[in-house]
C-alpha cells in the first residue's frame, strides 16, 4: 500500500515531518510496486542518525518506493546525517524527491552508503540531483546494478555528487541535468578522494561544463564505461578534468563527445590504461597499448534493453570496440552481469555476444550467508552446482 506522511515539520523532534531513525533497523517493504512511502511534500522522508562511535547502527532500506520529499536543506528521500551509520539501500526506487541544498534523493554524512539494484530518477537539489556523497564520516560508497536517471541539480553532480571514496559498478546514468551556469558533472561530479567506475554507462547527460562527469581536486579512474551523446551548453565538453585531479581511463568508449581541460594550452591530466575507442582525438588516448583514436564511427547502437539490470549501447557488426581491450584489465563481467568469455574482450560496458547471465541474485539474496561442506571417500559426478559469490563494499 501507500504510506503518506500527514504531520508537517513544525519541530526537529520526532513526532512531525520526516520519519527518525536511531538505532540499527531493517526498512523492508513488499516491492518497489507495492509499498510507496510518500512525503508528501512535507519534509525528508527518512532522517538516519548515527551514533557517535563505532561500530555505528546499521539501516536498510529494501523493496519499496520513497517518494515526495521536500527537505529545505538536505536529502529529499533520505537524509544522513554526521554520525556513524552504515546505510544500504537495496531494490528501491527513489523517485520525485527534491532537497533545497544537497542529495535530493541521498545525501549522506554517514559511515558508509550501499545501493544496489535500486533507481534513482526524477529528483532534484541545489548539488547531487540523485545522491550527494560526503566525506565528514563517509569511509566508502557503493553504487551497483542501479539506475541514475533524469535527475537535476542547479550546480554540480545532477545525478551523482561525490566528495568521499566512491565506486560506481554496472550502472546506466542517464539524462542528468546540472542547469546552473558553471555548473559541471551533469552525471557524476567529483572532488577530494578517489573515485572507482567499472562497466557503467554515461549518456544523455548535459551541463555548463562536463556533461558525463567532471573531476576536481581528486583521482578517479574508469574501466570499461560506454560514454555517449552527452553535452555542455556549448554542445561538446563531455567530460571535464582538472589539472588537480588526474584520472586513468581503460578499455572504454567515447563516441559523439569531448574532453576538456581548464583551458588552451593546459594539459589533459588522463593516463591511458590501453584499449580505449574514441570518434575524435581529444581524451590524450593514443598513447595506451590498443587505443584507437578519430575513427570514423565508434559502432554503438541505441540505448536498449539488452537483458541484465539496466539499458545498454550494444556494438554493433564492425564496430572498432570489438576485441580492442586490454584483456588483462577486462573485468570478468559486463554491465548486465554477462560473462566476458571469449578471451578477446571489448572495449566499453557492453560485451558483444556474451550471453551467459554470471550471478542474476537478487539484492535479499546478497544478504545471505553459504557454506558448502564436502566430505567422503570417494565421488562420482552426478550433476553440476554453480555458487554465485560476489564481495560488496561496506556490506554486513
């Protein structure tokens, strides 16, 4: 059903607007379908406050919608706060949230912040559309097998704004807009620590400067991200890098964008890992082992569900992506969890005629526990078993 909130925020305390949380709890929710909890347009949704020590209190948020919230200052769905809290958002959607200053979906203070398999889409705020990630408390951040979609910020980070470790794995950020005039990053806009993507897609998204994502002040590095049709207001600048923050790009994709620095003349701060494809000459690739620079088509087709989690650009016959990765640093999956098994990996998020599925677990089902005992004295084949383990970062 559809849980609305009807009390407005007229005190800080418990007993108006958004909903408190304290101590160690699981949200859970009968699917993103079936339980809304809706705002309202009250107040944050959901306020998650750590404790001051560790080990902190752990919150997850499974199988439901959270939508509505208006927060005057932070986190339109969900708001944590300074405080060791360890956050995990697992197969949720959330939708329509707004945040005057930060996160107008997320925003964290917190610990650490999980999501898996969840969208993220339609939310807004000053900075970090979709989710703003801070570093005060935040030891690591883990975005994975989630969408973050049409989400707006008038400055940077329209779908993602991260200031603490990030990784951003199997994902489709798609849409995001940064509508102010400098704004940059209108799908990740980072700064200070280290920034991981691997398998994930960035198209569609636009702003002031570095439509699919802009780096300052901090390193970041991408492995086999598919990056398209994403625009500044001068209809290039995809991606923006800072003299500050260098990045290391690997086995990915650039088509119909380019790179851009702090100005004529000042050199573009990425180091090619190899195996990249870009349509023009503008990243500094050319100097990695396999990097193919001004082709003529980058041979990606139209965004499209492909199967797995979320919407890819598959390559198309011929494309100059096919085969040309450095096999050595392919990861063992692609976006959609489809196994790399040819031994002559892509270059991008999309591997072309994989068609195996590696782990289709779902996000309750990451939260168990396996144990596989064998003993005897001798064994006979009888069948096969296939164990699906994956480690996630800041997960119980």
């Amino acid at each position: 059903g559809t849980y609305q909130l009807s009390i407005p925020r007229t005190t800080t305390d418990a007993t108006t607007g958004d909903l408190d949380i304290t101590r160690t709890v699981d949200v859970v929710g009968a699917g993103r379908e079936s339980t809304i909890v809706d705002g309202g347009a009250l107040d944050s949704v959901f306020h998650v406050q750590g404790s001051n020590e560790l080990p902190g209190i752990r919150v997850r948020f499974k199988h439901m919608t959270i939508r509505n919230g208006r927060s005057a200052n932070y986190g339109g769905a969900i708001n944590i706060d300074i405080g060791y809290a360890r956050v995990h958002v697992l197969d949720c959607a959330l939708v329509n949230n707004v945040a005057l200053v930060d996160g107008g979906g997320i925003s964290t203070y917190g610990y650490t912040l999980t999501v898996i398999g969840s969208l993220i889409e339609g939310n807004s705020a000053g900075r970090g559309g979709g989710i703003a990630h801070f570093y005060n408390y935040a030891q690591a951040g883990m975005i994975r097998r989630s969408v973050i979609r049409n989400n707006t910020a008038v400055s940077n980070g329209a779908g993602l704004l991260n200031f603490g470790n990030m990784r951003i794995e199997d994902s489709l950020i798609d849409g995001n807009t940064a509508t102010g005039g400098g704004s940059g990053g209108g799908g990740l806009s980072t700064a200070n620590l280290v920034t991981t993507v691997l398998n994930t897609t960035f198209t569609g998204n636009s702003a002031a400067s570095g439509g699919a994502f802009q780096t300052v002040g901090s390193s970041a590095s991408f492995t086999n991200v598919t990056v398209t049709a994403n625009l500044d207001d001068n209809g290039g600048d995809g991606f923006y890098f800072s003299v500050a923050a260098p990045a290391t790009i690997t086995n990915s994709v650039f088509a119909d964008n380019v790179c851009a620095t702090a100005g004529p003349g000042v050199p573009l701060p990425v180091t090619s890992g190899g195996g990249n494809v870009e349509a023009s000459n503008t990243c500094g690739f050319g100097g990695g082992p396999g990097d193919r620079v001004n082709v003529p088509d980058a041979g990606v087709d139209a965004l499209a569900d492909n199967g797995g989690d979320s919407q890819t650009h598959a390559l198309l016959a011929g494309s100059p992506a096919v085969g040309a990765a450095v096999q050595a640093k392919c990861p063992f999956v692609d976006q959609r969890g489809f196994i790399r098994d040819d031994g002559d990996c892509d270059s991008g998020a999309f591997e072309r005629g994989a068609s195996v599925q590696a782990c289709a677990a779902s996000p309750e089902e990451l939260t168990a526990n396996l144990g596989i005992g064998v003993s005897g004295q001798s064994f006979e084949p009888v069948g096969a078993i296939e164990v699906c383990l994956q480690a996630l970062a800041g997960y119980p």
